[in-house]
C-alpha cells in the first residue's frame, strides 16, 4: 500500500503517535506530556465500500524501557494484541 511517498508492506515495523484530540479523549491511562509513540507492525490491509485504505497492525510491547527512542531492537519487544 502506498501512503503519500512511502510504500507500506506487511511486516513493516513502524511508531504511531496519538494526535492531540485523542489524547484529550482518551482515557487517563495516557499521559498527555507521552511523546515516544507506539511500536505496531503491520499484519494486514484492508479497504471499505468508499475506498478509503486502512491497516490492521500487531502492537509491540517494549520488554524494558527502550534507551534509544530511535532505534528498534525487536528483542525489546514482545507481541501484543491485534
């Protein structure tokens, strides 16, 4: 899949970050001042009735708190949930 410049395939790791509304959203389990992202991998695409393109992505759980913002080792992580 193509988003903007960069072609997207399963497999590829990548950091998600939270938009701003989401936070204020969110419950209090997010902190607000929580810039890192999350770590998800992508398990598969998908593409609804009005074409609009969307990814279904594994989260990674960091093992221990990861010293290089970064850097991925998959090491650090672990599966989450789908």
């Amino acid at each position: 899949m193509v988003f903007g410049d960069v072609r997207y395939q399963i497999g590829d790791v990548m950091k998600i970050f939270l938009e701003e509304e989401e936070v204020r959203n969110a419950t209090k389990e997010i902190d607000p001042n929580d810039t890192l992202g999350r770590i998800v991998q992508i398990v598969g695409f998908h593409k609804d009735q009005f074409c609009e393109k969307y990814a279904s992505v594994r989260w990674l759980v960091m093992n221990d708190r990861v010293n290089d913002a970064d850097s991925f080792d998959p090491l650090m992580f672990k599966e989450g949930t789908q």
